[in-house]
C-alpha cells in the first residue's frame, strides 16, 4: 500500500522571554555528521532553554509527580480527554505547523512490533548519548508494560527513529527523513530544516492510509534542551508517536495539554496509552464506533461508573 497516512504531533510553548577524508558513500544517503563543537547560534539556544526550564520550575510548572490529591479525574474526564486526544490531530495532515480543522478521525496505532532506534547530532557528547539511550530504553520497556504492546528501544532495525540533533545538525536530519519516510510531504520535511524555537519537538508518524496503522515514526528532540525538558520531550513524543496525536487544555493530570503544567507520562496519561492499545479498539473506528467500547473498558477498571 505505501505510507500514505502522515500526522504530526508536536510540544510547544508560548512565546517566551526569560527573566580525515570521508570514505565514499552510497548515492542517496545523508553523510553522517562529523564530531564538531556546537555553535553560537546553538550555544544560544541552549542558553535560552535553560533558563526557560529554570522559569518553568519557579513557577511550579514541569511537575514529575505523575499525578496526586490535587489532580483527581472522573471516569467521564478519562473518556472525554481519550476522545479527544486519541481521535483528533493538533496539525493537519502533510501540511507543517497549519493547525488541523478540528474534525474527529479515526483510531490510529501500531499493529507491528515497534522498535525505537536513537541517532544523535555531530555536537552531542558521548556522555549525554549513553544518559539518553539509557532513559529511553527504561521508557520503551515502562510503554510496553503500559500497552502489552511489543516496544523496545536501542534496535538495529527501528521503525520508529528519534532524532536528538541541535540547530547544526538540521540539513543532516532533513536528509535522514527523506531516506527513513521516502514519502513525506515537502511541508513535513522542510519542518526538520526550518524549526521556530517555539516548537521544542515533535513528531511525525506514517502508515497505511485503508488499515490506519502505523509503520513508521520519527521524533526530533532538541539537543540543546536542559536535562528536565529534554526527558519530557522523550516522555510525550515517544507517546504520541503511539497513536495520542492531540492534545486539550482540559485533560489533567497530563502531558498531553500545552500548558507544561506535567513534564513527565501521568497516571491518567497510563489509562490512555491503556485504553489506546486495548484489542477492543481497532485502527480505523470512528469516535462514534469506539465511544460505547472505551467507556465500558474504563467504567470496568473498579466495577462502575464514576
């Protein structure tokens, strides 16, 4: 069938201002980026991102609790923030940062075995490479305990790619996506080569556009991000790329809502990624179809209602 099917998810925040010779290659395939020393304009950004994570946390923002007392949520909040994160899109289709029309779609997930393989930019340090391999094989293996699904990270044949690349490394990233989706918009691609500072990360997930299931991802995480939001990023774009593409203002406690108030996956953000991956629920229903389903499966979770 071909990857037809391409969606976009992405963190973002509001405007923010803070207190030897190379061997010969195969044609086609992107150089890999040789060691370098970052540059000012990435130096910058870093500068400009550590002190946004620093405000962020002054102000009670970025909470890794999961969850508590002060957060509590019913079964109808779980119900309707599924519908609307799981059935819905945050960007239209193919089309970069154009908001999308706010009409439902379709269930969209993995079928397949997801395997998460992580490529890093010319300037990250061997020692931040191994921290980042590490927190992102623990996340892959808490995912598929999560969903029952099979996910698993450090592969040598990944469908599912994270980029970990700074400003210096774009033109290098835009290559390796070309070669990865060979069928992603030029809208889609020119967004790893032209990134607003606003946009921390994102993703983009691509499949069959007649069985709604994905193939193949790709995230992309700032490599000048400080240590918190830098795990965040790995936390809601590795979650989305699952198939909870949206997000809303009024799901809490969650990662899924721009409001940065969760840096890290939730508790309720567990019961979605639960609900998301429960056989019942199949790739290609509509809300309407899905809607008596997901709320039985959640009102069976202690017995009834709530």
């Amino acid at each position: 069938m071909g990857l037809g099917l391409l969606a976009l998810g992405a963190c973002t925040l509001a405007p923010f201002e803070p207190t030897a010779k190379p061997r010969a290659r195969p044609v086609g395939l992107a150089a890999k980026p040789v060691p370098l020393k970052p540059s000012a304009e990435s130096l910058a950004l870093a500068r400009f991102y550590g002190r946004m994570q620093a405000d962020l946390l002054t102000q009670g923002l970025l909470r890794t609790g999961g969850g508590g007392v002060d957060t509590p949520y019913s079964d109808r909040d779980l119900a309707r923030n599924f519908e609307r994160i799981a059935f819905f899109d945050e960007y239209a289709r193919d089309q970069g940062l154009k908001k999308s029309d706010g009409i439902s779609g379709r269930l969209r997930k993995w079928k397949g075995p997801v395997r998460i393989g992580v490529e890093f930019g010319a300037s990250v340090p061997r020692e931040q490479q191994a921290v980042d391999r590490l927190q992102i094989a623990k996340y892959a293996s808490r995912l598929a305990r999560i969903t029952g699904h099979p996910i698993s990270a450090n592969s040598r044949t990944p469908n599912f790619h994270v980029f970990i690349m700074s400003e210096d490394d774009r033109q290098f990233a835009r290559q390796r996506a070309a070669q990865i989706i060979p069928s992603i918009s030029p809208a889609s691609l020119d967004f790893f080569s032209d990134l607003p500072r606003s946009i921390l990360c994102f993703v983009i997930t691509a499949g069959s556009e007649q069985d709604y299931e994905y193939t193949r991802a790709i995230a992309f995480i700032r490599a000048e991000h400080p240590p918190l939001m830098r795990q965040s990023c790995v936390h809601e774009e590795l979650a989305q790329g699952l198939g909870l593409a949206n997000d809303s203002p009024s799901a809490r406690p969650s990662i899924f809502n721009d409001d940065d108030e969760f840096a890290l996956l939730t508790t309720h953000d567990e019961e979605l990624l639960r609900l998301l991956y429960n056989p019942a629920l199949r790739p290609g229903m509509t809300a309407d179809e899905a809607r008596p389903v997901f709320r039985r499966l959640i009102a069976a979770r202690h017995g009834g209602p709530s």
